[in-house]
C-alpha cells in the first residue's frame, strides 16, 4: 500500500522561507504506519521521493501543489496494486 508522507526539509541558511519534503512511500502494513521517511526503516518497502518544496500560504503553493500530485499518483499506484 501507498502512502503520501511529509517531513520538514534540511535547506541551507542562505534559503529563506520554510521548505518541506514529500514522498511517496510503499509500506507493508497499513496498520504499522512508520513516522519517518526512511529507506532503512523495516516498515517501508520502498520511498520516492518528490522533493523540498517551498511551503506558502495559499493553495497556488509548491508544497500544495505537489501534496496533491503526490496523492492522485499515490491513489493510481494502490488502484493497480489491489
């Protein structure tokens, strides 16, 4: 199964602004949902990453932009796994 996950993303001091991560990660139990993004966690299958994106304060945002790209491929990806 599928899952989007979000996590604050480490930039640089010279960055202004927030930034966040998003990914999508494949666990194997619905029920033991890991609490961080980490290839090397034994809950987890498999992680894509999508990226930081810089987190604005309307919906016209990067992060909100990608939250969304991020779930419809995340609802394609379980469509085809069930």
């Amino acid at each position: 199964m599928w899952i989007v996950m979000t996590a604050s993303a480490h930039m640089p001091s010279t960055c202004r602004g927030k930034y966040r991560k998003v990914a999508l990660v494949e666990v194997k139990d619905p029920a033991d949902m890991p609490s961080r993004i980490d290839e090397r966690d034994r809950r987890i299958v498999q992680v894509r990453h999508k990226g930081n994106h810089h987190f604005g304060k309307t919906d016209r945002g990067a992060y909100q932009r990608a939250v969304v790209a991020a779930q419809t491929l995340c609802d394609e990806l379980n469509k085809e796994n069930a």
